[in-house]
C-alpha cells in the first residue's frame, strides 16, 4: 500500500524486537505456549568503541548475548535479544509508562485459548473484557503475562467490530492477512 506520504515504499511492519532476561525461557514459552516458530539466532555482538552506543542507543559497552527470529503465524516476526548492560532496567515498563507495550494474539475461540493458557499456569489478568458497542463492538479481549512479566493480549472478534458497518476499509487481520 503505497501513498503520497509517508515512508516512501512502506510495506508494513517486518518485526518486533524485544528484549527478554532470559532468551532460552522466552524461546520456550513463545514456541510451546503460543505456537511460534522458531528461527535463525545470532550473536554475540558487542563493542569496544562507541558503536553501540552510536547505532542502538545503549550504554557503549553493552553485549547482545544472543538474538533468535520468530514467526508466529500470520502477522509480523518477533526478534528477541538477551542483552546485558551496566545500566539494564531489569523492571518491564507498565502499560502507562513510556515506551510500555503489548504484543495482541488473536483467537478465534477466547474460551478455548483461555482454557489453554490455564492449563499451562499462565497468568491471566482478570476476566475478559467484551465490548458490546462503539467502533470495538464486538470485541472480546484479556491481558495475560509471559513468565518474566511481558505482558500479553488475546483479542477475539469473528463476527467483525462495530466500526467495520461505517467504512469499506478494514484494518488489518491476521486472519485474513489479503484484505
């Protein structure tokens, strides 16, 4: 989808990198809790010079430990990086903080995924929120953590959202990535 502004050849979102304690634990959780697939992994890298400080805007002598590719079905890759730093904030940043964020999941069945995350003591935070109306009616969604405390959602809306009866465009789903 190209336009008259913007970044000029934007195709969409490639990846999402983010940096986990403990890469192996992640690995694990990402490929046999929520079905990724696992790919290619890199590292270590690091620097003498100001390097990484210059082109990752990190302390200068930080080390990437390591670095591994997913795939998680239809939608963008996850990149995910151990690092280790003088200054590392070892505290996931909150919802409200800055730089705070959430990677979403949708399911088809909410009762099943969340009958499914239980199973595996997932922790799920709270019940289910269902929208009813505005431009997100129809949705079902849920908050849940991985084991170092990133914080997850699952969306849910196969009979469409609300917004969709006012416009012919469409935001992208990964259920049906064409459209």
């Amino acid at each position: 989808m190209n336009s008259s502004h913007g970044l000029p050849g934007l195709c969409g979102i490639d990846h999402i990198g983010l940096t986990v304690p403990d890469l192996n634990q992640a690995i694990d959780f990402f490929v046999d809790v929520i079905g990724c697939e696992p790919f290619y992994e890199l590292g270590p890298f690091f620097s003498d010079d100001d390097w990484m400080a210059v082109h990752l805007n990190v302390h200068p002598r930080t080390v990437m430990k390591k670095i591994r590719f997913l795939r998680c079905a239809n939608g963008s890759n996850l990149e995910l990086f151990e690092y280790e730093a003088p200054d590392q904030n070892h505290l996931p940043p909150s919802n409200s903080d800055i730089g705070g964020h959430h990677l979403t999941f949708y399911v088809d069945d909410m009762d099943a995924a969340l009958t499914y995350l239980r199973k595996r003591n997932v922790k799920i935070l709270g019940e289910p929120t269902v929208r009813d109306f505005g431009p997100s009616g129809g949705q079902t969604w849920v908050y849940f953590l991985a084991p170092w405390g990133l914080q997850l959602e699952l969306v849910s809306f196969p009979g469409g959202k609300q917004y969709e009866k006012e416009t012919t465009k469409r935001l992208w789903h990964p259920k049906y990535p064409s459209r």
